[in-house]
C-alpha cells in the first residue's frame, strides 16, 4: 500500500479478490478524486410526469454530430421515463445548487415540488431554470447497459447558456469553480 500524499485522500489497503476486480469501494474511492461537474438529468412521462436525477457521468462524445452520454441507474424512475420519451435535458447546475444537486440525488421524494422549474424552450423537458446555468435539450440516440447503469448517448438538438460558474463534485464533497 502507498502511503497517501498531502492533500489526497487515502489509499485503501488492495485486497485480492476471486473474480480479478476491484471491490466497490476501491472503485467508488477512485472515482471520488475526479472531481466533475455536477447536472440533473431531466424528463417527462408520457402523461407529462417529470423525472430527474443527479448525474455527475456526463461527457461530450463528438462535435459532428453534436452528442454527449450519461450515466444513469437502471434502478430509477428517470431511465424508464427517458427511453420511453426518447429526449432528455442535462441541466448543468451552478454553484450555489449544491441543495437541488443533494434533492435530485435522493429517492422517494417528490423532487420537483420543491424547486422552480419549467418547460424547456425546444422540447418542453424539466429546466431547473433557477439552478441550472446550461440546459442541453437531448435526443436519445442509443442506450447500452452496462452492469447497474446504462450509458444513454444524447444528440445535442438545443442549448440554452448564462453565464455563471459550475457545481463541482469530487473526493465526496461539493464546491464552487474557484476564483481564478
């Protein structure tokens, strides 16, 4: 085991396992010292219901044409809502929305009575217009599961911008974009 440096988090002890992987832990601990953006990914049921959840597995995957993926859980309300609707918004939140980053992050609650949104300009999708410093308006191009989460790739059709600073998410805690 390496000894943890100044200013990172500790390593955890590698314990071999059967299967050749590493645990969930180790993994999760990994994870946590990348720190990204954090966004809500928004949509409709087919009787207008919205659906979110907190996502920090967001990345761009091409500029021609414009498309970027998603990670969600197979186990929530969101993914079901979004293959059926086939569009989805990624509403990039702004750092002083850490409280509906935690909401949206929740389960079992009716996330949308507590904050301010409304329709999306393009596509009417969930726009969480009072925490939300971008809004990318999304249509599900493809949809692969992969163990507990699917990767949900979305091609750009609309973008709604301000100008603000981002939420950010690393070593499992919340913090603004630093002054710079």
């Amino acid at each position: 085991m390496q000894p943890a440096r100044a200013g990172t988090a500790p390593t955890l002890p590698r314990t071999p396992r059967a299967d050749g992987y590493a645990s969930a832990e180790e993994h999760r601990t990994l994870m946590s010292m990348f720190p990204s953006g954090v966004s809500v990914v928004t949509t409709t049921g087919a009787d207008g219901t919205p659906y979110g959840m907190t996502c920090s597995s967001l990345c761009s995957v091409t500029l021609e044409p414009p498309t970027l993926l998603v990670c969600l859980n197979t186990r929530g309300r969101t993914l079901p809502a979004i293959r059926a609707r086939r569009y989805f918004g990624v509403n990039l939140l702004h750092s002083r929305a850490r409280p509906a980053a935690e909401l949206f992050a929740r389960t079992g609650l009716d996330r949308f009575a507590a904050v301010h949104w409304e329709p999306s300009p393009h596509a009417g999708l969930p726009w969480l217009s009072a925490d939300a410093f971008a809004l990318a308006e999304c249509r599900v191009a493809a949809v692969r599961v992969v163990g507990s989460h699917a990767v949900v790739y979305g091609q750009v059709v609309a973008v709604d911008l301000a100008d603000d600073t981002p939420l950010l998410y690393g070593l499992r805690r919340f913090a603004g974009w630093p002054a710079g």
